[in-house]
C-alpha cells in the first residue's frame, strides 16, 4: 500500500535524522568528558602540590614562632635547603594554577 511506503520513508528518514543528532551529540560528549578527566587530574595534582607546601609551611611557621632563638638559628640552613628542593615543585604548583585559571 502506498500510504504505508510513505509512512514507512518518513519513520526511515526520522530515525536517520535521530540517529545523527545522537551521533554527533556522542561525540561532543565524549571529547568534552575527556577534557574535564584532564583538567580534573590537573586540579588534584594541584591541590596535592599546595597541601604538601601548606604542611610544610605550617611546619616552618612553628619554628618561626618558636620562643628560642638558638633553635631557630641551629634550623636555618635545613629550612633554607629544604626552600630550595622545593623550588621545582612550588614552580610546578605555580605553573599549574595559572594553566587552570
């Protein structure tokens, strides 16, 4: 019957249409799925760099406020050392804030 072969074009045509909207909204999906994994990696690598600088900060703090003197001054050199091995990683978490701002 002829009206059921025009029924049956329309549906046809209607699924096709269908099919590449669900097509090309997958794919959207998809890439902007992998772009939040990757910035979401960066915002944990981040956050992991500045609780370790935090730690170590609040580290140097009580030794800053320490009432002796002496002691301050013995810890120097290792506080200086330890500011210095951290110069990459703190320029990492630098780097890394920035690219996510």
């Amino acid at each position: 019957n002829a009206s059921n072969v025009r029924i049956a074009k329309k549906v046809e045509s209607k699924l096709l249409e269908f099919t590449s909207r669900y097509t090309s909204a997958d794919e959207k999906l998809s890439s902007r799925a992998k772009l939040l994994d990757k910035l979401s990696s960066q915002v944990d690598e981040y956050n992991s760099l500045a609780t370790s600088f935090d730690h170590w900060f609040e580290e140097i703090r009580g030794i800053i406020s320490s009432p002796d003197e002496d002691e301050f001054q013995a810890q120097l050199p290792q506080i200086a050392k330890d500011r210095d091995a951290r110069a990459p990683a703190f320029e990492q978490m630098q780097n890394l804030g920035k690219a996510l701002v």
